[in-house]
C-alpha cells in the first residue's frame, strides 16, 4: 500500500505538533504557509514539500486545518474546492454561526474536527463509567478550564477554550445538552465565564484565562458517587463511592493528539470517520454563540 499523503495547512506552534504526529505515523506532509521561512523549517523538518497557497497542494488523500481561528471557515472552504479527500479542522470548527452551518450543510461526510479531548483516555474513562450504570445514573457534570493568559491573538478565550469542555461533556454524556444560563464577561481576548447547559443530566462548564493556577478537571456526579480527573497528565481517575471507598482506576496516558490524528489517517485509509463531525462542530459553535448572548457577550 502506497503511503498517506496530507496536506498540513499552518506550521505555528501547534501546526508543529501535528506535524511531529503525521510524520511519526508514517505519513508524507506537504505544508501549505505562506512565510518562506516557515517552509524552508518545514522541508528541513521532513515535510514532502512546502507550498505557499492551498491552490498549490499537489493531490493529497486529506487535509489537516492548523490556522487562526478566524480562517478556518475559508480555508476549510478552499480546500473542499482543491481536494477530494477528508479534512481535519482544528476546533472550533468556525468563529461564526452561519460560516460552521455552511460548512456542515456542504460536506457533513467530509469535514470533522480536532476535538483531542474525546480521545483523552481519563474522558473516555468517565465515559464508559458512566455509559456502566454502577454508579447509578448520571447526576451532573462539572468541567473546569482555567489558565493564566489567551496565547491567540485573533479571538478571545470563549473560542479557544470551550470546545474542549463542550467536546468532554459529548463524550461523557452523549450528547450536548442545551445552554440553560451563563454569565461571565470577556475583556480583549481575555475570559471568565460559568455556563450550564441543561437540567438532567446539567453540565456546569467554567472557563477563565484569568487563573493564576493552570486547571483542567472533569467530575461527574452520579447516584452512588462520582468519579474525577484531576488533570490533562494524570495516569488515573479516582471513582468515589457513596459508602466512602475510593478508587484509583488507570488510564492510558497515549496523547490525545496523536490518537486522534491516527484516526484520521485510518479514515483516509478507509476506517471510521473521526469522533466529531462537521455537524456536532456546527453545533458547538451555536452553543458557544448561545452562552456568550446569554452572558451579556458580543
């Protein structure tokens, strides 16, 4: 069988990671930036070849979306002209309601995005707790994202933060239940924001750039106890039961990123699709919309 090819759009500092990930699972990279630096870095990095424009991909078999999150809308949109293969999409997938309902309407079956905390092992670990009933049913879920400082200059931490708790509360509960409050406010690319969406089960989600501390939690409260984990590098999740034992239950420590990016190589290859479509990304980009109207956010 012939090699993967993908298009890697953007080489900033996470563009270099899915890079790293793409090459050390065995696949040819051609780099589309436009500064000639970064490709002159990127062909001395391994990459097949480095072009400036999405115009001048050669044919690859998929794309992987790594820019600001304020062209992802167009770029995704130019590589659905350029190329017939599937393209992974950073989160969010857009910035902007009517840009990811396009997006979804025109290639649901060819558009997913980047939701690496799907492929976590400690969310799936709550996941397949949960989906187990030995705790009962699910109560709640509470997730908390917080960390001093916004590292992207072109949106405010709503849309850098929040889909991964919106990506966790899917993979733990199934579903994304509806935005019920919020309040918080936004301040530059600054953000600290509370929001809960539904009522049984509720997700209560609290984002912050604003944090002195870097915080990433998942509890989920059930019937019997509830289960947590306390940070994106722990190796276990600690089950509580309600007459009082606790539980350390291990986790596989692979990183997020490269399971997912594996997935999406396997699709191209013909295997199932990545966990998060167009669709649900289009949906995640309406509830972080609802939430900052809900709090008073423009």
């Amino acid at each position: 069988m012939s090699k993967r090819s993908v298009g890697l759009v953007g080489f900033g500092r996470w563009g270099q990671l899915i890079f790293r990930d793409l090459t050390a699972l065995g696949v040819s990279v051609v780099v589309v930036v436009p500064s000639e630096d970064n490709r002159r870095r990127a062909r001395e990095s391994g990459a097949t070849a480095a072009v400036p424009r999405v115009e001048d991909l050669p044919d690859v078999d998929g794309a992987v979306v790594a820019t600001p999150t304020t062209t992802h809308a167009e770029t995704v949109e130019r590589l659905l002209d350029r190329i017939a293969g599937p393209i992974f999409v950073e989160k969010p997938l857009t910035c902007d309601v009517e840009d990811a309902r396009r997006i979804a309407r025109r290639a649901s079956d060819r558009v997913f995005v980047m939701d690496k905390w799907r492929y976590h092992g400690g969310i799936e670990a709550l996941r397949d707790l949960a989906g187990s009933g030995r705790l009962g049913r699910v109560i709640g879920l509470r997730s908390t994202r917080a960390q001093w400082g916004n590292h992207h200059a072109d949106v405010d931490g709503t849309w850098i933060l929040m889909p991964h708790d919106l990506a966790v509360t899917r993979e733990i509960l199934g579903r994304i239940p509806a935005p019920v409050m919020a309040f918080g406010q936004v301040d530059g690319l600054e953000v600290d924001l509370v929001a809960v969406l539904g009522r049984e089960p509720w997700a209560r989600i609290e984002i912050s750039t604003r944090f002195p501390l870097h915080r990433r939690e998942a509890m989920v409260a059930f019937e019997d106890g509830a289960a947590w984990l306390g940070d994106s590098y722990d190796d276990r999740i600690l089950v509580h039961q309600a007459g009082g034992e606790v539980e350390e239950v291990p986790v596989p420590t692979e990183m997020p990123l490269l399971r997912e990016l594996r997935a999406f190589v396997g699709h191209i290859g013909g295997g199932p699709p990545p966990r998060s479509s167009a669709d649900e990304g289009a949906e995640v980009v309406e509830i972080i919309a609802a939430c900052r109207s809900m709090a008073g956010i423009a």
